[in-house]
C-alpha cells in the first residue's frame, strides 16, 4: 500500500493552503503581533477554512468513486457479487432504486477482504 502524506504538512496539498491562508490572516507576517485578534475575526477565519477544507475535500472525494462494473472488474468477481457483498458488509453506497452503486477505494478494499467459496451453513 502506498504511503500517504500529511495533508496539513504536505505544500502542495489544497488543505495546506486553505491552513496556511488562515495563519496568514490571523498571524501577519508569521509573526505574532501584541493586539490580539477579536474572537469574531478568529471565528471567521476558521469558519471559512473549515468551509474551504469541506468543499475541497467533497470535490477530491467525486473523483475517487467506482462504479459496479469497475470493482466486478478489479475483484475479478461479478457485479451481482459486487452488490451481494456490499449489502452485506455495508459498505459503498446505493443510490436510488436501481442498481447504482458507488464505492470509495476503502469500500472495494473491504470486500476484497473475504473468503472464496459459500460459506458454511448455520444450524
């Protein structure tokens, strides 16, 4: 598994920017200054990077989904598989009556997590 980096540490990261945007404002010249800043303007700094952070992250999160046919495809095992397992394990997510499914890479990794074969009957 590859490593990850640190979002918050990692420069070229959007969340980096969005922190680092924030700093700028609170601490000018990365220097702390003697008048302090009201709790308002700190609230409003946060409220806007937690705000910038989110609507990064579920923009990076619409890049990273897979549809039936790609995990069937990836796992080697049939899209009815596909959608048996993630009923079973709760994993992905159903969009509406159909059979539309997506799934994050930690969905498809949970089910390639699993025994081959029927499992044993239960008495």
């Amino acid at each position: 598994m590859a490593e990850t980096s640190d979002p918050l540490n990692d420069s070229t990261s959007i969340y980096y920017s969005i922190l680092q945007r924030a700093l700028d404002i609170l601490i000018p010249d990365g220097v702390p200054s003697h008048a302090t800043r009201s709790p308002a303007t700190i609230d409003a700094v946060l409220r806007k990077a937690v705000h910038d952070a989110r609507e990064a992250a579920l923009a990076e999160a619409a890049f990273d989904l897979y549809g039936v046919e790609q995990v069937a495809e990836e796992l080697g095992i049939t899209p009815a598989r596909v959608r048996a397992l993630a009923t079973s394990r709760g994993v992905g997510a159903h969009l509406g009556r159909g059979e539309t499914w997506v799934f994050r890479r930690a969905d498809i990794e949970a089910m390639r997590d699993r025994k081959p074969g029927r499992p044993p009957k239960q008495d």
